[in-house]
C-alpha cells in the first residue's frame, strides 16, 4: 500500500498536471516506485505530458469492468524508472454519473497499487466526487496561481473539504433526520457546520472541531511574479480566522515559459531544463513535500471506511 498524495486547486488550468508529473518524476528518481492518476476523466490530459496522444487502457476500462485490475491500466514510461501513470480519458468523473460503488471500488484499488507512492491528479472544480478522491490520501497539496479567481477557487475548496470531512466522519454517527439534514445542507462556513451540530449533539460539535483541527492542507502558488499583489500569507490568514484551518507552503513556482516549451517536448520541465528557475523551485517544493512525507503522520481521512455507508448528497 502506497502513500498517496492528491492534488487539487479548485479552478482548472493552473498547473496540477504540470506540479504533479514534475513531482512524480522527482520521486521516482529518489528510487520509489511511482503512480501518477488522472482522476479529470473527462478533460483528461495528463498523459499528453508524456507524448501519448491516444492511450490505452485507460482509467474508464477500469472503471467499465474491462479489466479487474487498476495496476492493468498503469503506462510505463520508458526513459523513467519507476514512473507510471494511468490515464483518464473517456466519460467524466465529476458529474453525478458515478456510481457509488464505482467510487468505492476505484478508492479501494487506488489504496492497494503496486506503488510507493500514488499521486492523484485531481478534477477541478469542488464536485463532492473530486473532494472525496482529495480526502482520500495521505497527504493533500492544493495549488494555485496568484490571479484572484484562482485564489478564491482554492479558498473555496479547501473550505468545501473540510466541511465534507468533518460531514463524512461524523455521518457514522447520525441517523435519520438529523443526518439526511446535515448531509444536504448548505454550508457558508465552518461555523455554520458546527453550529448544526450544537443543537442536536454537544459531542458531535466538539469531534467536528477535533477532526478539523487535523486538516492539513499543503500549498502550492504556481506561476508566481513580483508584479502579483497576492500575498500567501493573507490567504493563510483567511483560512485560518474562518476555517482554523493551517495552510501549510511548499513552495512557490515562478512563471517561467521553459514550462511551456517543456510540455510542447512532452518532457516534465525539471527534465527537459532543469536549471531553470522553474525547475530549481519545483525540486525545492519537492523536498518539502518528500520531508512531510517522510517525518509527518498522513492526514487520510476515514474516508474509506465511511464511505462504506452510502451518503446521499
Ligand atoms: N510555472 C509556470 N510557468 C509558465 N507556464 C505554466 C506554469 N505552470 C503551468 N503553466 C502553463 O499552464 C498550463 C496549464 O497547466 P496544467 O495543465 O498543469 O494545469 P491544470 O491545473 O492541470 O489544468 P486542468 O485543470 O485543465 O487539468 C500549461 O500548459 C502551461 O502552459
Ligand atoms: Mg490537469
């Protein structure tokens, strides 16, 4: 069973796949054995990164029962020992159409590939189907660019993730009414959730709390300039007053056209010119990342478990 790492951001287009494929690539030449996924089925692109424009097998022959095993559908990459990835091309993930058992039976063979490590590219957007797959690993990195929309989106998910967390641990618990009512509720915010569970259960407020006080979000700012007025730490700030969320950085990637020209070689840019500044900061966003790993307890959410009993939403 690998640790596995997802990555999400909220907004598309801000450079999961490019942090992602760069990450995994570093990791295997640490000597791990690696698996990256494409969790955006429907806009799946990942594999394009690697110069394969029409894969097969792909995650819908999994997800399809064409095969019985999610290591079936992992690619080699042949000038990258150990790196692996599994394509998502084919019908979207993110809408409604996934069916619970599906999502069960994907969440259960991703925690059991033959890896070391597993990284989760994950949709954009904040579906609860992309929020599940980012709660389910180990270790959960967020990304963004410094452009408002992108940090409002990031903001937004991560605020939607942990509400799910805290409403997925504790569905166990409630029954009936009360249950159906939390888990179709609208949340504004953190406050709005615990205080939903004040009336009904004083208990069941203060586990919420303690499950989000183990809510570890890492972060990402991607294509960043010194012309950008976003500064990191006033959305530390925000995340913290709001949620008691701490938003942990790993780094920062400068904007860099090698990254571009990189992808047009379908090369991960710390390959393909690894002096670069982009690279020199994505290899210290490594180290950062790999640290945590290595020394921090994983922040996987029972989700797994809990999943187990079906949640209507
Ligand atoms: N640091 C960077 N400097 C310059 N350009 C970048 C940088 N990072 C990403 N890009 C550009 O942004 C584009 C989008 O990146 P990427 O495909 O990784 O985003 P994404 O978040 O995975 O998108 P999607 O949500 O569609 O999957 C890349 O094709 C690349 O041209
Ligand atoms: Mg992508």
């Amino acid at each position: 069973m690998g640790t596995i790492i997802s990555i999400a951001s909220g907004k598309g287009g801000v450079g999961k796949s490019v942090i992602a494929s760069n990450l995994a690539l570093q990791f295997s030449r640490q000597g791990q054995k690696v698996v990256l996924v494409d969790l955006d089925i429907g806009g799946a692109n990942l594999h394009i990164l690697f110069g394969n424009l029409s894969p097969s097998p792909t995650l819908s022959d999994f997800l399809e029962r064409q095969t019985d095993s999610l290591d079936a559908v992992v690619h080699t990459i042949p000038w990258a020992e150990g790196l692996g990835y599994i394509p998502g091309t084919g019908n979207t993930l993110g809408g409604g159409n996934l069916l619970h058992s599906k999502k069960l039976r994907l969440l259960r063979h991703l925690k059991n590939l033959d890896a070391d490590i597993v990284i989760l590219d994950c949709a954009p957007g904040t579906n609860y189907h992309t929020l599940d797959f980012f709660l389910a690993a180990d270790f959960y990195v967020t990304v963004a660019t410094p452009d408002p929309t992108s940090v409002i989106e990031v903001y937004r998910f991560i605020k939607l993730a942990a509400i799910r967390k805290a409403m997925t641990h504790l569905s166990i618990r409630l029954h009936g009414e009360i249950r159906q009512s939390l888990v179709n509720q609208e949340f504004s915010n953190i406050q709005d959730v615990l205080e939903a569970f004040a009336p009904t259960n004083e208990v069941q407020k203060n586990e919420a709390l303690a499950i989000l006080n183990t809510f570890y979000p890492y972060f990402i700012l991607n294509r960043a300039n010194t012309n950008s007025k976003f500064s990191t730490s006033s959305l530390q700030q925000v995340l913290l007053k709001f949620l008691g969320t701490e938003l942990v950085v790993l780094g920062e990637i400068p904007q860099d056209d090698v990254v571009t020209h990189s992808i047009r070689n379908y090369l991960p840019v710390i390959d393909w010119a690894p002096t670069t500044p982009a690279s020199t900061a994505l290899i210290q966003t490594f180290y950062a990342l790999q640290q945590r790993v290595l020394t921090q307890s994983p922040h996987r959410s029972p989700s797994t478990e809990i999943l187990q009993q079906p949640i209507k939403n």
